[in-house]
C-alpha cells in the first residue's frame, strides 16, 4: 500500500475550497469531497479507478478531472496517497489493453509527463469508462486541438502583486547606465515588422542608424540582428546577442554587417578585437552552410575572433533528457547508476554550457573585450550563454526580482520559443521542436547555487516551482512564442504572472543563507567532479528517494543548527575575552 509520503504537487492556492461541478445543464455544482480547487477551475468528471502505483502496486481511488488538473485521492483506508497533475503536464495519453484483455488491471490508461512522471490508471472495462476518461483527458489536456483556452485564460485567481509589472526594459537598461554616448535605445521594432521574435525595444551602437539596421537585419537568420544584453558597469564591455549569418555555401559577404560588429568594437578603445562565440559545434556551424547560414569567417571580419563552443542541438538534449527519465523513474538501479547517468550524457551538456557561459563572463569581467554569442537562430543556447553570464557578472540578477527580470528579458522578450520546445496544450508529442532548452538552463543555475550557497537570494523551491509552471498552463508567463504573439493574444490583461504567485510569498522562496553582495562575480567550477544530478527535481517521484532526501534534509539542517550556534558561541567568547582582557587593565 502507498505511504502517506507519497508526492503531491503544491497548487499553492485554496487547498479546502471544493471544485464546482459543471452538470450537464451548465449549472455549477458543488462536490461534497474537499478537493483542492483554483478560482475560473471547474470539476469535469470523476470515476473510480486503480492507479498502478509503480513503488505501491495497484491502489483503489477516486480521480476527479478539472479543467486545470488531474487529481486522485486514494481510498482505501490504509493510504494516505495523492496524485496532482496539472494537465499542462502532460505530454501523452494512451490506452492500454483492449476488449479480450483477462490480465487483471490490464485494460486502462497510460499517461506521460513532461516532468519525468508516467501514470497508469485501471479502468473497469464496462460502461464505456475507459473511452470517457480518454476523451475529456484529450480534449482538456490539449486544448488547441479542441477549440478550447488553456487554463492560463480562464484562471481567475487575485494576488497583491502584479507580476507583470516587474520588467520594465526601459528601466532595466537605465539601471545599466543606458543609454549612454556609445549606445542608444531604438524603437525600430515597436510594432515587430524589423524582427517579428524580438522585443520592441533594441539597445543598439549610437552611430548605427535605423536604416542600417534594416540592412544588416537581412543579413542574420530570422533578422535577429546583434543587440545589446549587458554592459559591464566599470569597463564599457558588453554582451551582445544575435543569429547566424546567413554566409550560405558561396560565402556571402554583407558590409553592413561587418561595418555594424567594427562599430560595437569601437564603443570601447580598451579592444582590438570582438569576441565572437558560437554556440555550436564547428561541424555543425559549417553544415548550416548548406541551409544558406553559416558562421563569421576570419577574411570577412577581420577584427573579430571566433570561437566554437561545441554545445550540441536540440534535437541531441531532448534524447538525453529521455535517458534521464529512463534510468530515475519509475526505478533506480543502484548497481549500474553512474554508468547509466555517464551514458545519458546529461551532465556533460550542463558542463559544456556552464563552460561557455564562463568563457563569456570571463572575456568580459576581465576587459579583454566585448563579446557577440550567438547559435543557429539565436533563441535556444545563445539565451542561455547570455544569462549565465550575466547571472555570473551581476549580483542583480541574483536577487529574487533580479531573476525573474532576466528571465523575463533574455528568454521570453528575445523570444525562446517556450510553446513549440514545450508544447502548452499540444498533444503532437513526439513533435520534433520540442527540447528541455529551458530546463537546462535552471539546472545549470542550480549547480551554481550548490557551489554559491551564500550568494543567490532565492532557494531550490523556487526553481522548482519556476519549472513546475513552465509546464502547468496555470499562468501566461512562459505561452506563446515571442513578445509579439503575445501581444496579439493581450496576455497580460487576460492572464495572471507566475510573479505574481512568488512575490505575493517571496519569504516562502527566500534562501536563508543569502549574502548581499555587490560586484561579486562568480565563476563556477564547470567539471564532471563539482557537477550532481539534481535529485530533488529529476528523482522527486520516487517516494523512496524522497524520504532520504528529507532525512538527509533534516541532518543538514540540524547541522546548520549546529554550525550557527558555534558560530555565536565562537563570537560570545570573543567577545567575553575582550571585555575580561579590558577590565584587567583597570
């Protein structure tokens, strides 16, 4: 039987108010059992079932389906277990077993997560349950498909806060220092007809015109010219981001191009050269060639240096994140863990982007000089070059606002495609865009606050809870694509800021152990050695691994406990030897 340990998604928001029931006439109903229930979140159907726990074996239950989740409460007296699944959550829906199936709980549904969790439901095989079941689990899980909102619109939940409010571009580049004589703030794009998946605001050279940025837009894949990310407060250098050129296999040359990366150069007298990295593999860069894009050759631009940085395409980390889910759930086999961890290669992408990342904050922390990173189109690794960087260089972004404002800026502005790598309401699961681009990069913050306990204000939960709503469709922060489709859709006045739910409870989310610290850089240590798994986020299924994680979670905080109270103590008998040795000269 199930232990009362079981994992339970936290939906953060009335967790005793009833689910209405939408009746067959329309007429909202109220369900006797206590279900936990979000505002606009209407009941749907429930059925009785067999969940087949995977640690627990099969357990008798009542699942209760809402518009926004999945929800099974145990009910057998012995078990305390509760499944809560955000339908966004859900990546396929099968059935399983057909009419002459005789095994017993063979006949039912197999559910696959995007967040590394499968779920199998037994179903009796009369009364047509299995096919409702399957039906308004399709129809609610992939609402596109079935001309229906995702639940982000119909969310009526009020918070103090309005998370939209909290990056303001204009005001995060004036707390850069800009614009300045060098750079200046352009609103070429403001109705997105330079570049449809920038933002509308552009930090840009002030020499350059808005003419020449048309010319050398045309020049970059999806005319995601160089823009500005960063500039480093002291030294003037900066972080620039853009697409590939699109050289092509006649090696096209563009001067406007190379005049514009001249210009950046020339900001700061301190450089003879631009650094250029490439996110990709040099196979892979000159493959491109093929497609009409490319890379920036030495002939072409001449002040500029370039270098690979041979992180590998979506298409290679979304199969590594698959080996991932193959050896932690629903099993973990002890004997064989670190070769089948070695064999996902998972760690060795968060190493190669940590790496590349501190190549960049280095270049720049240290005046060599200014950088320009881009991958193939400038939305997937060259968003998380830029952040980590920046996350490195910029106690700022560090801070709980500080992320969310980056987040907000390199990743949704600038257009990660965050529908098509995740696939908010889309049941093509096997769709070739997908990729765990994003998750990648918490992941990579999260070893760097393993090796930086002190210097990030916010804790694991969190990230946790920033992954957990990437998926969830409950708040419009990460739907859509890029900042015009948004637009278009007005997601700020129809949709509720998952910044909204963490800084309406930022204690909950607070590290206790942060340190203020201004202009510190960090530059964390990127080898296989100083690299874990996070098995509180991949491995956090598993009710076994949960319980010693939570005892060892106890030992550590009795030895926090520990190391304060010695801390103070060394502090109090300082402190009394210093007033003993003063009232001995008396």
């Amino acid at each position: 039987m199930a232990s009362a340990s079981a994992s339970k998604y936290n939906s953060h928001s009335l967790e005793n108010e009833s689910i209405k029931k939408v009746s067959q006439d329309g007429v909202s109903q109220d369900v006797s059992e206590t279900v936990p229930r979000l505002p606009g979140e209407l009941l749907i159907t429930e059925k009785e079932v067999i969940y087949i726990c995977p640690f627990n074996g099969p357990i008798k239950g009542r699942v209760y389906i809402t518009n926004y989740r999945l929800y099974l409460r145990s009910l057998e007296t012995d078990s305390a277990l509760i499944l809560d699944v955000p339908l966004g959550v859900i990546s396929r829906i099968e059935k399983m077993g057909g009419a002459t199936s005789r095994g017993e709980n063979s006949y039912g549904l197999d559910i696959t997560c995007k967040d590394l969790r499968n779920l199998r439901f037994a179903l009796k095989q009369e009364g047509h349950s299995r096919r409702d079941m399957f039906e308004i689990l399709v129809k609610h899980a992939f609402p596109l498909a079935h001309n229906l909102p995702l639940f982000a619109f119909v969310n009526e939940e009020k918070f103090n806060v309005d998370g939209w409010t909290v990056y303001n571009p204009v005001e995060e580049y004036r707390r850069q220092g800009l614009p300045n004589h060098h750079w200046r703030i352009s609103f070429i794009n403001k109705c997105y007809e330079l570049c449809e998946t920038y933002p509308a605001l552009l930090v840009v050279p002030y020499r350059t015109s808005d003419d020449d940025l048309r010319r050398i837009a045309m020049f970059r894949s999806r005319n995601r010219l160089p823009v500005l990310s960063w500039i480093h407060p002291e030294n003037k250098m900066v972080i620039m981001r853009c697409s590939q050129p699109l050289v092509g296999m006649s090696g096209k040359r563009n001067k406007d191009d190379e005049k514009y990366l001249d210009v950046i150069r020339e900001t700061n007298k301190q450089t003879s050269k631009l650094m250029i990295y490439d996110a990709r593999p040099s196979v892979n860069a000159v493959a491109n060639k093929a497609t009409g894009g490319g890379y920036e050759s030495d002939d072409a631009y001449q002040n500029s240096e370039l270098s690979f940085l041979d992180i590998h395409n979506i298409h290679v980390m979304r199969e590594s994140l698959k080996k991932v889910k193959d050896i932690v759930y629903p099993n973990i086999e002890e004997s064989h863990w670190l070769s089948s961890l070695e064999s996902t290669h998972w760690l060795e992408h968060i190493k190669l982007v940590l790496t590349g990342a501190i190549q960049v904050a280095d270049q720049v922390s240290s005046g060599k000089s200014s950088v320009l990173v881009h991958c193939s189109d400038g939305w997937d690794r060259t968003a998380q070059l830029t952040s980590l960087a920046m996350l490195m260089l910029d106690s700022f972004y560090r801070t709980i606002e500080g992320f969310e404002i980056l987040v907000q800026k390199e990743w949704i502005s600038f257009g990660h495609k965050f529908a098509s790598r995740i696939g908010h309401g889309d049941k093509n699961h096997a769709d070739a865009d997908r990729s765990p681009i994003f998750l990648q990069f918490i992941d990579c913050v999260w070893q760097m606050s393993k090796q930086f306990p002190t210097a990030f204000e916010f804790n694991e939960g969190f990230l946790i809870t920033v992954l957990d709503h990437l998926y969830s469709c409950r708040f419009g922060t990460f739907l859509f694509n890029c900042d015009s489709a948004r637009e278009r859709q007005k997601l700020t006045e129809r949709t509720v800021s998952l910044w909204s739910l963490i800084n309406s409870n930022k204690d909950k989310f607070k590290n206790p152990f942060y340190t203020k610290e201004i202009n510190r850089v960090l530059y964390p240590v990127a080898s296989m050695r100083h690299l874990e798994l996070w098995v509180n986020y991949y491995i956090r299924w598993n009710p076994r691994v949960k319980q010693q994680v939570s005892e060892a979670a106890l030992t550590l905080a009795g030895l926090n406990k520990r190391l304060q109270a010695a801390f103070y103590g060394a502090l109090l008998s300082q402190f009394e030897d210093k007033h003993r040795k003063e009232d001995s000269c008396f």
